[in-house]
C-alpha cells in the first residue's frame, strides 16, 4: 500500500506522554486527514484506513502497559481541507462537502468519542464540518475557531474577519455541543481567556481554550515558542476564570505544559468558586 504504518508506536509514544501529564482529552493526528489534503500526498485512496488508525493510536495511549485502560476521552480532528471554497476560491463546495462527510465518518466507525472541527476561519467551511459531523452521528460535536490579533492589539478576528461573538452565535445555531478556540497569531494564554469571555457574553454553550505557548519567534528561518510551562501556567488563572469546560494547549505546548497545567487546575478545581464548571 501507499500508505505505511509499521511505525504506530511512535505516535503512540508521544500521545502517551500527555495521558501521563494528566490530559483527560486527546486528539487524533488526523488534522490534515481528509480526502482533498491527503490527495496532494498521492494518499487519497486511504483517507478511511489513515484516520481509523488515528482513532485506534489515540485510544491504545490511553492503555497502560499492564493492560489497563485510564479514563479519557479520544477527540476525533477534522481541520481545514487546505484552500479557499468556490466563490473565493477553486474548490467546490461539494467536493469539501463529501471530503468532510468522509472523513467525519471515519472517524465516527473508529469509535471516537467527539468530533473536534478545529482550526477554522470560515463559518462557510465550519458549516460544511459540523453537516458532516452530525450526519456521521457523533455523540459531540466541538466547534473550535482559530483567531489573529489585529495589529494594534484592539481585536481578534479569524482570517476571513469573523469575530469571536459572530462565531459562538453561528455554532451555537448550528447545534454544537461545546465551542473553542485554538491556535491563530498571537493567541496566548491572556488572549485566550479574553475570546473565552467574549464566547459566554453570548452564549451559553461550555467552552474550550487551547491557547499556543506564548508568541513565536523567527530563528534562523525556524518558528519557536519559548514560554516555559512555568511561564505559561503564571497566566492560567485569568484563563480559569472565564469558566471554560476544557482547557488544553495548542502550538508550542507539551507535555510538560499540560502537567503544569493539570496541577493547577487541579487545586482550581479543589477550591470552591462561584458557578465554576473548569
């Protein structure tokens, strides 16, 4: 076959590490998993069996070597499909439609407990996503957009200029059952819990943040992040706050962060406060 997987171990290794950090959440390395990204790698004939094995990869991690499975959820990911949608752009919008529908069913065979739609800037594709997802029948569908600050640092809006209060109205009457955030440039920890509070102003759907390690920096042609997990967690309790439901790490972060992150959240959690549903 085109597609080889005699090196699953690997990936398993590494999610492994997080359920060790304390993640109750993982999700497959399918993000780049549907049919019309896969085909610009000769590997569209095996878009079913690549996120199948994702699902199974996550859910192995969560198996400890004696055997025994540790509580946690596997997230099944659906991201962008890589262009720009007829008007805008070359790709028709059936295409996406079925390149979605596959995948999300895919991965809800696998035995995924959610879908995560992640990473996106348009409500036109997000639509597209969680169409197919519904009609996949997952148990839960998580919306989660991707936002840049604007240059003078006022606002936050996708690339396609949605904002964050416009995207929770439209995930919300597309039927999601928890809206996020991920990723996008400059979206660290504080940023992340202003969008988080921006989301409860107009909803009241639970919340995910998977805010990036801090902001990146250009080294010899090479993109870092050099928040430390003591870095990144001193700004967390802005974060707790704002009520999200879910909270985790997006680009930049490691398993290092998460077990920072899951010490406080921990002692967050211990410590009663008012309608706290972290």
């Amino acid at each position: 076959e085109a597609w080889n997987v005699s090196h699953p171990e690997r990936v398993v290794t590494i999610q492994r590490r997080y359920v060790e950090a304390g993640s109750d959440c993982l999700i497959t390395n399918t993000f780049g998993g549907c049919r019309i990204m896969l085909d610009r790698h000769g590997l569209a004939a095996q878009t079913v069996a690549i996120n199948q094995q994702a699902a199974r990869i996550a859910r192995e991690a969560f198996r400890t070597p004696d055997a025994e499975d540790k509580p946690g959820f596997v997230l099944g990911d659906i991201g962008p499909f890589g262009g720009l949608m007829e008007p805008l752009g070359e790709v028709p919008v059936d295409q996406v439609r079925d390149a979605f529908r596959e995948q999300a069913a895919a991965l809800v065979d696998a035995g995924v407990d959610a879908i995560i739609i992640e990473t996106q800037t348009s409500l036109e594709e997000l639509g597209l996503a969680i169409e197919a997802t519904r009609r996949a029948g997952a148990a839960c569908i998580i919306g989660s957009m991707a936002y840049d600050v604007s240059f003078d640092g006022s606002e936050v809006r996708t690339m396609m200029g949605i904002a964050p209060e416009e995207a929770a109205r439209f995930m919300h009457g597309e039927g999601v059952d928890l809206i996020g955030l991920n990723c996008g440039t400059g979206i660290d920890v504080k940023r992340a819990a202003g969008v988080i509070a921006n989301y409860h102003e107009v909803c009241d759907l639970p919340t995910m943040a998977q805010p990036n390690a801090g902001q990146p920096v250009l080294e010899n042609m090479v993109v870092h992040y050099k928040q430390t997990p003591d870095e990144m967690a001193a700004e967390l309790p802005a974060l707790l706050a704002t009520r999200p439901s879910i909270v985790g790490g997006c680009c930049g972060s490691s398993p290092d962060h998460i077990r920072k992150f899951r010490q406080l959240i921990d002692q967050y959690n211990a410590t009663p406060h008012q309608e706290n549903n972290s």
